[in-house]
C-alpha cells in the first residue's frame, strides 16, 4: 500500500451515487439528494439519491420478481458459486479504490480499513460461495413405510440494513450467505455512509449477478428503512445498529407481515484483566486497540476495562501509554492509528457522555476532547475514564467511541458480576494464564463472543451473534446461513 497510490485515489472526485434498481443506476422518484460530507474535512464530498417510499417499494418489486422467475434461485449451485466467486475476485481487484472511498466517507483509518473493508468482504463473499454447494438437505428417521425429508429453501426477498462502521465487511456478512441460497436481496446502507457499499453492489452486476437480484437503495432510515420494515414483501429482515432502530423494526414486522427479524444490536463488552494475566504490557496494548481503532466505532469493542485492583494502577498506566503512542488524525495517511468519527452528530454523542462521566465522579486520566478541529474533521483523543462504578451511565449505555470506562474488582466472582451486569452481551475478554479459570469465565460471563488472552481477530468460520439486548441471530460462519433459509418437510408414504 503505497501512499502515493491513495494520494491519487484521494484527489479524484466523486461521481453522484443514484439507487440501484433490476440493474440500473435510478434517481430518486422526487429529485430527491442527499449531501454526503466527509469526516475528514467536514466537506461535502458527493451526493447521493434521496429515497422515498415509492423508490423502496420499487425496489423490494423487483426483487421479488426475479425471486419468482428464478432468474437467481433457479440456477444449479455450480453457477451461482462462479458468479459469487467472480464478484470476490472483483473486490479484491478494486481493494484499495474501494477502501480509499470508503475511508473518505466514513473516516475509518486506511489500514485498518483494506483489511477490514474489502479485504474481509472478499473473503466472506468467498466463504459462501464455496459453501452454497455443500448444504445438504436431510432424511428423517422414519417407519420403514414412510421418507421424511427436510428440504432447506431460500426464504425469498430478504432487506438488509447496513451501518456505517463497516459497511462493506458488515454488508459481505449479510449479502453473502443470502444470495448464496438462492434469495434475493434489497440493501439499504447508512446514510451517512453508503459510497463503498453501492460501488460493490455494482460490482455483483459486473461478475454477473442478474438484473433485480440485488438492488440498493439510498436515503435515510426513517423514510426507506420504514418503508423496508413495513413492507408486506419482504421476507426476512436482517439489521445492524442501535438497540431503538432494532425495536422499530420488530414493531415494523408485527404491523406488516410479521416478516422475520435479526438483529445485531450494541454492546458494551468487558474486557477482563486478572494479575495473572500471562504478559500485562500485551495485554495493555490490545486493550488499547481494543476500543481505540476505527475511533471506538466498533460493535464488539472492549470499552469496559475491568482490571483486578492489585495490578490495577500499573496495567491502567500501560494502557494510557499505548492509547497516547496511537497516532489519531488524517484517516487516508498511512501512518495514522486512529481515523475520524464518522460525523458531528456522532462527536458531539461521544463528548457528553465524558462529561457526564466527570458529573458522575469518573476521572478522566487521557484524552476527553475534541482534537485537530482547525481540519474541519471530526476527531477526538483516545479517552480513558477511571473510577466507573457499576451503574454509571459509562458501565451501562453504549458510546460507540473512543471512550474507555475503568473499573477495579477483587474477586472472579465479582469480575462476572460486573462483567453481566448490562443488558448487553456481545463480546467480552479474559486475560488470565490460568485454564480453569479461563474456561470459567467463558462459560459464566453471558455474551455471544468471549476471547481468551486475545480481542478481537475471530474469523468467518465462527459465528458473531449477541444475547440480551445486543440481539439474535448469527452473522458469519455456516451459523448464518439458517437464517436465510426456510426447512420444509415431506412426509412421503411409499
């Protein structure tokens, strides 16, 4: 990755994005446009078709008639693999044209952004190809007169609702297995972020993906998402977001078809150091990354540091060095560790609850402002929060940015007790060299996802799912698959 080469992609412009309808680029049915302004700057940096009701409506249409014809469900497995692994082929082709996009629209740091960005989307795209051929039906165990057989069959029109974080990597996770089944899909990315999503969407087309199978639509959640939501037409709905756009959507559902619903909601995952951890200035430095990268703006990441207090003093100073050596600013500089927020509304969120942390007795030991304000950017210093007790509103509401809550305890048993004392349960860590006491932990703290000695890294061959209010469902991983999928029997007298 050459900076030279980012430089390049950087100073081109931008081309309008219009929605994405039985293949064609279409703009919204009123005119309708949506500034699209890049956190790097604060400028607007393109615009893109302001959706309406009448364009989603179109949309999910379309996609329901090439469901219907077959034009995609229809084809035998082997050329649906090849048309999957063509479009994997393309993403990674366009790895950093895509990722340089995607960086100017949502502020992610380029490192992590290539890797995370197309590179995982490729890979996930791929994942599903090579497993869409060997998912097998079954035979019951049945009288002797009787064949039971359970069919697996793709679900129909399935709307997906992707956020800004990640678009293209949390998109892969959605679009990949549901085309690989055979369904159809209608995207809707975040508004404040769709540039990448829509150019890879194109791509499909290009490895040739048919007319209708695919179609995106580009505007804001309360009018397209809605309208998505509300659809009689859709048959399953899969999200990743806040926890109130996630109960919309379920009321969504039982106002309309009572359509199927999943959701990968938000978290607020503890990330547990005991003294024996097996190498704390490791341990420091991960934590650091852990909630620091991509400015916070992970679902999984660590911002409940829960230190054991004999060593809590040290490993908290460790973790202030390491987030204070963490490079933040211009997203597209190869050196930099720390991208932008993704937008003012989003900066301005992460700012009040540092404020209310200090009301509420925190001391905030690094960080806690806003930085590199004469760039027009929204950026902000890695933000470490001591003294957070149980209940404060930094334990117990999701920020999603760099903001990391600290918080002392004595015993495994109080570690866990902290640990599930949110209504979340994503992700978590234990650091500890201890194996009783590592496999104790993963069996107690109540989350979708637990690390050991490590955060974060886990690949498409396990699944991302959260319980209690961080939702249902499986992203990734064979696991996924059964969500787009319906079982049918056949009860065969012969």
């Amino acid at each position: 990755m050459e900076q030279t080469q980012i430089d390049a992609l950087r100073a081109r412009p931008v081309a309008a994005f219009d929605h994405l309808i039985e293949g064609k680029y279409v703009p919204a049915s009123d005119g309708g446009r949506l500034d699209i302004i890049s956190p790097i700057d604060g400028t607007v940096m393109t615009t893109t078709a302001a959706g309406t009701v009448d364009d989603m409506q179109a949309a999910i249409a379309s996609a329901r008639a090439a469901f219907e014809d077959g034009r995609w469900a229809a084809q035998p497995p082997a050329a649906r693999k090849k048309v999957l692994m063509k479009w994997a082929d393309l993403i990674e082709a366009n790895a950093l044209e895509l990722a340089v996009l995607g960086v100017r629209d949502n502020g992610t740091e380029i490192g992590m952004a290539l890797k995370a960005e197309p590179g995982s989307a490729a890979g996930t795209i791929r994942y599903y190809a090579e497993a869409l051929d060997k998912i097998y039906g079954e035979i019951a165990a049945t009288p002797g007169d009787i064949l039971g057989m359970i069919h697996k069959e793709p679900v129909g029109v399935v709307g997906a609702i992707i956020p800004w974080n990640f678009p293209m990597m949390i998109g892969a996770w959605k679009l990949g297995p549901a085309l690989a089944m055979g369904n159809s899909v209608v995207l809707k990315p975040s508004e404040t972020a769709s540039l990448s999503l829509m150019r890879m969407a194109a791509l499909a087309l290009e490895a040739g993906l048919p007319p209708g199978v695919l179609n995106a639509i580009t505007g804001e959640g309360r009018v397209v998402g809605e309208a998505m939501g509300l659809s009689m037409d859709v048959d399953v709905l899969v999200f990743t977001g806040s926890g109130a756009t996630g109960r919309r959507l379920m009321e969504y559902s039982a106002r309309s078809n009572m359509k199927r619903v999943y959701l990968e909601l938000g978290g607020k995952s503890p990330n547990i150091v005991f003294a024996d951890a097996p190498d704390l200035d490791a341990a420091a430095k991960v934590a650091a990354a852990g909630i620091f990268r991509n400015a916070g703006q992970v679902c999984v990441a660590g911002s409940r540091l829960l230190v054991e207090a004999s060593v809590h003093d040290a490993f908290v100073a460790a973790v202030a060095k390491a987030s204070e050596a963490m490079r933040v600013g211009d997203p597209l500089d190869v050196n930099t560790h720390i991208g932008a927020v993704n937008s003012e509304v989003q900066l301005k969120a992460n700012l009040s609850f540092v404020e209310t942390a200090r009301a509420e007795g925190g001391q905030v030991i690094t960080g806690g402002g806003r930085i590199l304000q004469e760039t027009g950017g929204y950026y902000m210093a890695p933000t470490i929060v001591t003294g957070v007790t149980r209940d404060a509103t930094l334990s117990q509401k999701e920020v999603f940015g760099p903001v990391l809550g600290v918080t002392a305890f004595e015993t495994e048993d109080e570690a866990i007790a902290l640990a599930n004392s949110t209504v979340y349960g994503l992700a978590g860590a234990a650091w500890t060299a201890n194996l009783g006491r590592a496999h104790r932990m993963v069996r107690a703290v109540r989350t979708g996802v637990m690390h050991i000695n490590t955060y974060g890294g886990a690949d498409a061959t396990v699944p991302l799912g959260g319980v209690g209010q961080s939702g249902n469902g499986s992203d990734k991983s064979l696991h996924a698959i059964e969500k787009y999928v319906n079982l049918k029997t056949a009860w065969i007298k012969l």
